[in-house]
C-alpha cells in the first residue's frame, strides 16, 4: 500500500474509533465530517500524484457518505484518467465511479417504487445520467488499450448501470474480450428478460464463460428462466454448463 493511502486508511480506522466511542447523537458531528474530508482531500492528492488505482476505489467504497457529497468533485477529478493512455489509470478510475455509480444511503422503509433506493435513483437521476455518459464516450478508447483489468472493470460498472448502450457495449466485451465471462454475469445483472435470449446462445456454446450463467439466470429471472434453463440443460455444448443448469433447475422447482 503506498504511503498516502496507507496514511489516510490509519487515520480513517482512528475516526471509526473515536466515533464508535461518542454517543449515537454526536456521530454526524461537524468534526467527524472535517477529519472525513481531510482523509479525501489525502486522497485526491494521491490522485494528483500518481494517478487512481485499486486503493483509491477501495478507499472511496469505504467514505460512503462523505466521498458522495464531494461527487461532483471527485467525479472531475477522475474524469480526465477514463482518457489516459495507461491503462492502471484507466481501470482505477472505472473502479472509484463504479462506486459514485452504486452509491445508494443506509436504512429507511418503503416498498414497491417508494423504497429509499427508488426515491434516491429518481432523485439523482441527472447525475447518474452524466456520469454513464462519460463512461460511455470511452468505450473506444478503452477497446484501443486492450486491456484486461479495464474490460474487467468496464463491465462491473455497465452492469451496475442498465441502458441500452450498457447492453450494447457489455455484449462487445463478451464477444470481443477475455473479460467474456465477467461481461455476461454483469448483462444479466441488469435483471431484464429482454436479455435472456442473448444470454441463452452464449450458454449453448462449448465455452467456460458460459458456466456461471446458469446460477445468475435464475438469481435475476427467477421461474421466467425456466424455459432457458431447460434448454440449456439439453443443448449446451459445454458440459458444466449443463450441469449447473440441471441444478438451478431443481432449485426453481422446489420454490
């Protein structure tokens, strides 16, 4: 771990403990939200220096709250390295937006389209619309770096991110790129049955990319895969694929 980062995660494990220690009413205290800001602002000057990596995603994964209200900023900050020509710095700063991308808050009640996490994508739908559209202007240039990592974590981010272009684009990793497998865990993510038909010939062929999409077809689809799940049992070319399709199956068919 470098030095800055190693800096800023000793003294994020010291503002844990000291708040873990104060009454439950002094934990949003404007202290806690300045000793949170000087870990980013060591974090952002990191950035600076020697460019994003898994540290800083990591480290931003576990700001939550603090790292949000400076999205604006930290989004800025990163935009630039999706650009670079190295490649660490293009994954890095894929992982760190991945995790602006996901953010959604803690705790609250509701249902069907009135939960928190509903209310909250509404709410900043905007942003979240800027920040897949910066994504997407790279798509491009990250197939000109052919690179694993940043394919790899292209693909989390598109699946953490449905849209037609997020579709469009995890369908050329899959087809393209060695992050094949990671690509269409992601497209099925996206929990759309629109989807299944363009995952079921991936399962059919002779390919261990396909293993995993038996379980994450029926994680997203539920009984719908059915009809998926029994073809691929009888036609996959790959035998573990249709193995696991044989045990997703009973599991559907025990519910």
């Amino acid at each position: 771990m470098k030095p800055v980062i190693f800096l800023a995660a000793a003294l994020m494990v010291f503002a844990a403990t000291a708040a873990a220690q104060q009454p439950e009413p002094d934990l949003q205290t404007a202290t806690a939200t300045t000793l949170w800001d000087k870990l980013i602002d060591t974090t952002i000057q990191h950035v600076k220096t020697s460019g994003p990596g898994a540290d800083v995603a990591h480290f931003i994964s576990m700001a939550r709250e603090p790292a949000w209200r400076r999205r604006e900023e930290l989004v800025a900050l990163l935009t630039p390295y999706l650009r670079d020509q190295k490649p660490k710095n293009v994954a890095g700063a894929l992982a760190t937006l991945l995790w602006l991308r996901g953010h959604r808050p803690m705790g609250g009640i509701g249902s069907g389209d009135d939960t928190p996490e509903e209310r909250f994508r509404k709410q900043h739908a905007a942003f979240f619309a800027a920040l897949d559209h910066t994504v997407h202007a790279g798509f491009d240039h990250f197939h000109r770096l052919n690179d694993a990592k940043v394919f790899h974590e292209l693909a989390l981010y598109l699946g953490n991110a449905p849209s037609k272009e997020a579709k469009r684009e995890l369908l050329r990793l899959a087809r393209e790129t060695p992050a094949k497998e990671q690509a269409l865990i992601c497209l099925a993510w996206h929990r759309d049955p629109k989807d299944m038909n363009d995952l079921l010939s991936f399962m059919l062929e002779d390919s261990p990319a396909s293993r995993a999409l038996p379980y994450h077809c029926r994680n997203s689809y539920g009984r719908a895969a059915l009809p998926l799940l029994k073809q691929a049992m009888t036609e996959s070319k790959d035998r573990f694929t249709r193995e696991q399709a044989e045990k997703e199956l009973g599991i559907l068919e025990k519910q």
